[in-house]
C-alpha cells in the first residue's frame, strides 16, 4: 500500500480495513483458535471437530464485528454464548477447561487484529488501545453468560441423575433389582447393567446436599451417589474403591461390599457395604467387607450371640484386647503382633494367656478367636482398632 494512502487512512480506515479482512479470512484464523484449543485442553477430543469450528466461526464473527463496530456484546451474543455453556456442560467438559478456551480464542484473535492493524500503518498503535476495552467487556460478558449456561444445564444434569441414583439405589436395598425401572435408571446413570458394580456405604455424619454434590462431581465414571438415612452409599463402576475412600476425608467410617457382577450383584454388594459399616463405626475406620466378611456378618446377629461372646475384658484390660486384634490382624504372629504394639513378643504371649484366663477363651484356637472378636467388636461404638494395620 501506497505511502501516500497510508497517510490519508483514518483511525477507522485501519482498524475497519483490518476486520474486513479478517471477516473475510474468518475461517483460517478459526482453524489456528481449534487446533490451539486441542492441543491445550485434551478434554475437547469429545467435542467433534466440526460441531468446535463452527461454534467459534460464529463467535469469532460476533467478535470481530463488535471490534469494527466499537460495541459490546449484543443480546443475541449472550445467548449464544448461554447456549454454548450448557452445551459443554452436557459434553462433560469442565468449566475451568471451557473459560480456558475463550482466554486462548480470544488472546489469538486479538494478536491477529492487532498485527493487521499495524501492518497498515505501524504508528498507529497507540489508537489500539480504545478496542482493549471492547476485547474486555466481550470477554467478561461472553465468560459470565457461558457460566451462567454451564450452571443451568448442570444443575439440571445433577437433578436428573440424583433423581435417577435414588430410584436404582431404592431399588436395589427393596429386592428390585431385576426391575426394568432399576435397569433403566442403571442405563441412564451411564452403568452397564451387566458390568462389575461395588458399593461403599458411609457414615452420613455431617454429610451437607452441597458436600454430596460435590462428591458426584469428582467421581470421574459411572457413580450413583445417594443419602439413605444415617448412611451415604455411592455405587461405581471402573472407579477404584480406594479413590472414592480417598474423597471422603482422612479416616472415613465406611463399610466397602465386594465387586460383584449385574445388577443382582450391585444389590448384595449394598448389603455387604452395610453389614461392613456397622463393623466400621465399632471401629471408627473403613472395613472391606472381603477382609472382615465374617465378623461383619456376624455382627447383626450380636444379641443372638451374646451368650457365647459376652465378657468385660475389654473395658476392664484394653492392653489384652489390643493384644488379641494384634494377633488376629498380624497373621496369627507373636513376633508382627509385637511390633504393631511395640512390645516384646513375651508380652504378648502373656497377654493372650491372661485374655485366656479371664474370658475362657483362647484366642489361638479358631472358636477361641472368633468369640473374641465378635465380643470386641460388639462393643461400644467408637472404640479405637488401634493394633489392626
């Protein structure tokens, strides 16, 4: 372009003549936005590339003409970036990622306006300045209403799926699951029916809807999360047990039922979940359900088997009784069970001898151990399972 033009340009003439050309070059400069947005945020491989470009065709436009025009977002801009929100809130895509995505979109649309600005008249750079303050009121506007679309469609999303736990988790603790309203609340929770189900029952405590909420957010699979009562249980699929354990604090009281196959399987593995909660608030820890299936099952039946396992030893001697779990929970070994209570092993010996003495039962013989440890755990709720690793 000619000297003499250049000088004749207005500040108009540069910034107008910039967006028409990019207007026109509207669908290269998108190309760069995609590619970059990919390579940044992985979790768009669930967005198709065609459905991501023509979004941000649209809003690249809206943009560019908002720049030429020297004006903020119009009505019809805000609900296309509403609509845009709840679409990635139904994709699964985090918010953090899809506000990250308009910061990327936008940051390489300016630079691109800006170097064609300038390569029409570089002296002019300072006349920029005014259009950083369209760039802003079109992100703050464009962000806050995609937020306010990602909110809506997620809070109706956590509707539908609490409303979808509550039937497949009723349903199962009621003998129902061989149900077809089991089968398709499974099959809208994103669970095969056929798959591996397990399920953690926990201590509801101070358990909040918001905390709730919260909790089926962070499970990354398949997960019906529902407050029965006293009681929080949270069935999964292909998500570790340990990983749900690990979001419900330091030392959460909760009972693990094993993994178990279909949907008659999800229905024991909650009665499993349950019996080993009961054992865990004894405990005031975390008990599986395939490590203390016993003592677990046996526990509902406490009052039917005090005659055989009823004794004061463990409130009068707590040493005998950390004792007698140390030597259950240690593989039977005198030696383990002495350093899990830091003692020497000829003080365990003699406490299991005392324990013997005391309750007539010896706990190194298989009914001696188990009228032990149902008596201990039959205890009050709360006692500390202190020698168990």
């Amino acid at each position: 372009m000619a000297a003499s033009t250049l000088a004749r340009m207005t500040r108009s003439d540069v910034v107008n003549s910039a967006c028409d050309e990019m207007l026109r070059d509207v669908e290269a400069i998108v190309a760069r936005i995609v590619a970059q947005i990919r390579r940044e945020f992985p979790e768009y491989t669930v967005v198709t590339d065609a459905e991501q470009t023509a979004m941000v065709v649209d809003e690249m436009r809206n943009l560019i003409l908002g720049f030429r025009d020297r004006r903020p977002p119009a009505v019809g801009d805000a609900a296309h970036g509403e609509m845009l929100g709840r679409r990635r809130a139904e994709q699964g895509i985090p918010i953090e990622t899809l506000l990250g995505a308009y910061n990327t979109g936008y940051n390489i649309l300016w630079n691109d306006l800006r170097d064609r600005a300038l390569a029409r008249d570089p002296s002019r750079e300072a006349e920029l300045l005014p259009l950083v303050n369209v760039l802003m009121a079109w992100l703050r506007s464009m962000t806050s209403t995609v937020a306010e679309g990602y909110a809506a469609a997620t809070a109706a999303r956590d509707e539908d799926r609490l409303a979808l736990a509550q039937t497949f988790v009723t349903g199962l603790s009621h003998g129902g699951a061989a149900s077809d309203a089991v089968e398709a609340a499974a099959r809208g929770l994103g669970f095969d029916p056929a798959g591996t189900f397990q399920v953690i029952c926990a201590s509801a405590g101070d358990v909040t809807p918001h905390s709730l909420q919260d909790l089926r957010r962070q499970l990354r699979g398949p997960a019906a999360v529902v407050a029965l009562g006293r009681m929080v249980t949270i069935t999964v699929q292909r998500i570790p047990a340990e990983a749900v354990l690990d979001r419900l604090g330091e030392t959460p009281i909760a009972g693990v039922g094993l993994a178990r196959a279909g949907l008659a399987g999800a229905a024991e593995s909650l009665t499993d979940a349950e019996r080993a909660l009961a054992l865990a608030e004894r405990r005031g820890t975390a008990v599986h359900f395939e490590h203390d299936w016993l003592l677990a099952t046996l526990l509902p039946q406490a009052s039917r088997l005090r005659p055989l396992a009823e004794a004061t030893a463990a409130e009068n001697h707590p040493h005998l009784a950390e004792a007698v779990r140390a030597y259950a929970g240690h593989h039977f070994s005198i030696t383990a069970s002495a350093e899990a209570l830091h003692v020497h092993a000829n003080t365990v010996k003699y406490r299991l001898t005392r324990w013997q003495e005391i309750t007539g039962w010896d706990p190194r013989t298989l009914d001696g151990l188990m009228r032990s440890l149902v008596s201990l755990d039959g205890c009050e709720a709360g006692r500390a399972d202190v020698a168990r690793p």
